[in-house]
C-alpha cells in the first residue's frame, strides 16, 4: 500500500514521498523499511533516532527525518492501521449440529454457533452474532447483533445483552449476587437474587470477569464500558458510559458509577459508593466513601492523589521521627524529674 493512501486513508498531512511501499505495521523499535510505526509522544523522541521505518506516524510538533503522516491522535491512527492491515477473520455463518438450541429460541441472519455450545429456551440471538465452543447461555437470554462471545463464556438466565458487544472466554454474567442473611443460630440463609444484568451497546468484557445478577432489579452496564480480566461486578452495581475497569477490580454492590471513569487495577470499594463522571482512581485504592466527579484520588482509605503523595512521600521518614519523638521525651520527662 502506498503512504498516500496511507495518508488518505487516515486523513493525514503526509510528509515524504506518495510512492513509498508499505506492507505491515510494527512497533518503533522492530520496524523496518517497508513497515510504518508511531510515535504518540514527545517524551519518546530519543526512539526516533534507531528507528529503521518506512514512514512513521506523529502527532504536531513532531517533526521526522523520516517520511512522515501528521495526525491528532497517532494511537488512534495506529490502531486504524491494524484494523486495515490485519482484519480480523470472520468464521461461516452456520449453526453446528453439536450444538443444542432450545425450543422457542429465535436466532438472527448470519449467526455462527460452535459445536458444544448450549443455548436455552426462548433466547434471542442477534444477526450475525458468533457464539464459540463451550459457551454456556440460559433460558430467555438476549443476545444483539453483531455481538462475539467467546469460548466457555456463562451466561445465566434473562441476561440482556446488546449490539456489538465483546465478551472473552471464562466471563461469567448474571451468577447469582453474595445476598446471605444470619440466623440466630449463626447459619447464614441465602436471599434469593431474582433480578438480571443489562450489557449495553459496545461493551468489552475481559476473560474471567464476573457480574453477578440484580437481588431485585438490574446489574446496568452501560454502553462503551470495557473491562480488564478478572474483575468482579456485584449485584446492582450501575457503571456509566465509556469507562474504563482495569484488571482485579472489585466492585461491592449497590455501587453506581459515573461516565467516563476509570478504576485503575486492583481497586476496591464497599458497598453504596457512588463516583461521579470522569473520576479516576489511582491502582490499588481502597474506597470507603463517595468520590466527586473530575476527582483523582489514591490510597487505602483513598483520598486526593495530591495529599496521597505526600502521605506516601514521608513513609520512609517515619522511622527516624519516631526515634526523634522517643529522644525528645526522654529528655522532657528527665527535665520534669529535674523540677522535682
């Protein structure tokens, strides 16, 4: 493919000569002549310097030897770039006769079904769906179109999930929310959890993630929220548009989530929490209490990631001050006994 079309393509300034050939895409460090790369950032200029590509993509104020194509967000374009050169295949549309489909279960134009793969009564599948081998999906369970669950994915009766939707192998959705109740005799009687989850549109679920069902009403996730590996999601949990879940997050129930947020890896939270849109929290943060929209917060409890830094900045001063402390009431308590 010529850089041009490259350009073209990517509604780029091109810099360099149209006719270049470029066959593949690779990263900065390991491309080579025939190949194109990117460069998201200033603060990686000096990789410019061994880079052996054909032509490089870079944001303004970035200015190559090498041929070059200026673009607003280089990732993004990149990202593009892969899509192009590797588009992902597409299995046949056909619905394997190993597979069971119960009764009364309606599925779309163009679906592709994989041996061993169940599917209960009444459900719905979408156009053009793709369900791989093993995956487990219950009675009166909605699947839109265009949506990829993958292999050993469960998903448990009346789950609702939308269009164009990712789910990786091992996820678990709709399992039953932790609702127990202590009887006066220390046993612990199971609440019965008889609501569903909503997956809305655009929605990427990693491998291992689970999200239990509603104890009444709906677990909501929605649209264009995507999901690391192996997090968990609890009963009436509600996660707004566009954020992000990074992987061993845990999410206790009843917590609602803003748009636009992320919740970096391993973060925490009881229950009730509510975090307000474009909030970030910081890996590793434990969350007892609400976090305002726009906020940046870190820690265990978590507070603002400025006041964090400096929490953190005087651990390692706290030995010698506590021995400074010892020192100092020694010494005032042998003035007092000198008083005396």
């Amino acid at each position: 493919m010529k850089l041009k079309e490259i350009a073209d393509f990517l509604a780029g300034e091109l810099r360099g000569h149209p006719e270049i050939e470029i066959s593949s895409v690779a990263s900065i460090t390991e491309a080579q002549s025939h190949q194109i790369t990117f460069l998201a950032h200033k603060k990686h200029l000096d990789r410019l310097s061994h880079c052996q590509a054909g032509a490089i993509i870079v944001p303004d104020g970035i200015e190559p030897a090498l041929p070059h194509i200026k673009v607003k967000n280089p990732y993004l374009a990149f990202a593009y770039l892969l899509e192009l050169f590797y588009p992902k295949p597409r299995p046949m549309p056909e619905i394997s006769p190993l597979s069971y489909i119960g009764p009364n279960t309606l599925i779309g134009e163009g679906v592709t079904v994989f041996p061993y793969v169940y599917i209960g009564e009444e459900a719905v599948i979408g156009h053009h769906s793709i369900i791989y081998p093993g995956a487990f999906l219950g009675d009166r369970v909605k699947i839109g179109s265009e949506t990829t669950i993958y292999a050993n994915v469960s998903i448990y009766d009346a789950v609702s999930i939308g269009n164009n939707v990712i789910i990786h192998s091992g996820a678990v959705i709709g399992s039953d929310g932790f609702g127990f109740v202590k009887k006066d005799d220390g046993t612990h009687h199971k609440i019965p959890q008889i609501g569903s989850v909503v997956i809305e549109d655009w929605v990427e679920i990693g491998a291992n993630v689970c999200i239990d069902r509603a104890n009444l009403g709906q677990t909501v996730i929605k649209s264009g929220t995507k999901f690391d590996n192996l997090s968990h999601i609890a009963h009436n949990v509600v996660i707004g548009e566009n954020s992000i879940i990074v992987a061993q997050v845990g999410i206790s129930g009843s917590c609602t989530i803003g748009k636009n947020v992320t919740l970096a890896g391993q973060v925490g939270m009881v229950d009730h929490i509510n975090i307000g849109d474009n909030a970030i929290v910081i890996a590793q943060s434990g969350l007892t209490q609400d976090v305002e929209a726009n906020a940046v917060v870190s820690g265990s409890p978590a507070v603002p990631h400025p006041v964090w830094l400096k929490i953190h900045a005087s651990l390692p001063k706290l030995p010698e001050l506590i021995r400074t402390i010892r020192q100092l009431e020694k010494r005032i308590e042998a003035l007092e006994g000198e008083r005396r």
